[in-house]
C-alpha cells in the first residue's frame, strides 16, 4: 500500500474517462496539481500535453479528454523529492500495488490504442528499453501502443532535434489512428 512507503493514500484516486473511449493514456503518477484538481495531466505537463494532442490532430483538449480514458501507474501523489523541485519518482512496491487496478480498466475498457507517456509506463508495458528506440514507433494491434516521452518541463529529452522529430512521428501517428477510429 501506499502507506507502507510513507505516502498517505488519497481517497479518490486521480482518473479520468468514459466508457467507450478508444484511447487509454497511461501516465507515472498525479502530480500536485492533480491531486488539488483531482484530473490528471491538469499541471504544467498537461498544458504541454494538451499542446502534442493538438499537433496529433485532436479539435481541442476536451475532445481529446472525451476519447481518452487516463489513468496512471501509481493513483496517489507520491510526494514531491526534497533533492530537487521535480515529484518523487514512484516506488516500485506501491506501483505494483496500484496495477490490479489498471489491469482491470484496461481488460474492462479494451481500448484500441494505449499512449504510454513516459518512461516507466512504456517500460511496464513494452519492458526494457530506450526512448529512442520507442517514441516514434507503434506497437501491438490490439490495442496499438504508441510511446511519447514525458511532458514535464523537467525532461531534457526533447532538447535532442533527433528527439523532437521522434515525437513528431509519435503524434502523428497518434493522429493517424485518431482520424481511423474516433467519430
């Protein structure tokens, strides 16, 4: 549990979404702007994100929110790292504590596209390996899964042309499979 690592659990975990929904986004973890707004991605990294789904072809952010369930890897806030101003990476322990849960949305929802939005949860779903090897590429059929780094403002990753590019093709293919499956 959450507790057993020194965070204290919230009683309504950070989630968002509707049945039905073809996309089904995978983040690490809300960040203090989520746990006060109780929406995921409602932060800094959030405005960045909603800025990519854009590029990806979407209308607007709530057309994007309205055809993708989001969720994360860990459900609670893991607290922010005293070494620096980013948030504590999650524990090992309290993720695998959080996955029946999204086990369960993902068997419940079989989305036909997962976005896996950063390391971690492209790790838990692809296993080992690098972004470069990942942002840019598609994987599975169903559901597809498409990697995207990151969009906290901390991540140094896109500062890379090569990364940027990587990107590029993530979202489009993001939007490729947007104009194919959503209404």
């Amino acid at each position: 549990m959450c507790v057993e690592q020194g965070i204290i659990p919230e009683a309504n975990p950070t989630f968002e979404g509707r049945w039905g929904a073809p996309f089904f986004m995978v983040g690490q973890a809300p960040g203090p702007a989520e746990k006060a707004t109780r929406r995921p991605f409602s932060g800094r990294a959030g405005k960045e994100l909603d800025r990519w789904m854009l590029r990806a072809g979407f209308r607007d952010p709530e057309e994007f929110r309205r055809l993708t369930y989001i969720a994360a890897l860990m459900r609670c806030f893991p607290g922010r790292n005293p070494k620096n101003t980013g948030d504590l990476r999650p524990p090992p322990a309290a993720v695998a504590n959080c996955a029946h849960w999204l086990d369960a949305e993902l068997r419940l929802l079989k989305p036909k596209v997962l976005i896996l939005v950063g390391q971690m949860a492209i790790s838990r779903f692809l296993g080992p390996g690098s972004l470069e090897d990942r942002v840019g590429e598609r994987f599975g059929e169903r559901p597809v899964m498409v990697p995207l780094p990151h969009p906290s403002g901390q991540n140094r990753w896109l500062n890379a042309p090569e990364n940027r590019e990587r990107l590029a093709q993530a979202l489009a293919l993001i939007g490729e499979l947007r104009s194919n499956l959503a209404p």
